[in-house]
C-alpha cells in the first residue's frame, strides 16, 4: 500500500513539474518571439524601437493568454 502511494505522490509531483515548465516556456517563447519579429521589422522600416516594444507586449500577451487557456483546462 505504501508503494502505490508513493508512486502516486511521484506522479503528482512530476505533473506539477511539468505544468509549471509550460507555464514558463509558453511566456518566454511568446516573448522572445515578438522581440525578435519586432527587432526585424525595425530593421526594415528604420524605426529604432517602436517595433520592438510593440513587439514585446504582443508577445507577453500571447504568452500570458496561452497560460490562461492551459490553467483553466486542467479544472
């Protein structure tokens, strides 16, 4: 008995290991995105960082919504 419920508790604990990796890879990815694509069209428009903050915000956003939808699917 005490076997299985230590396999579970295990089980619990990599679950939540894994929720909270998604969680910072769907911001940081989101992130690192938008700087990216907002860095590539200041480039090719000459404005120095308008894009880029632009960019950035989007990214944050997307990230954080991706978080929001993954959270309110485990319930």
């Amino acid at each position: 008995m005490k076997n299985k419920n230590q396999r579970s508790s295990r089980r619990n604990d990599l679950a939540a290991f894994a929720l909270v990796g998604q969680v910072g890879l769907m911001i940081s990815l989101g992130t690192v995105l938008g700087i990216v694509v907002g860095l590539f069209i200041d480039s090719k428009l000459g404005s120095s960082p308008v894009a880029t903050l632009i960019g950035l915000l989007l990214g944050l956003a997307v990230g954080i919504y991706g978080v929001y939808r993954l959270v309110s699917n485990l319930e």
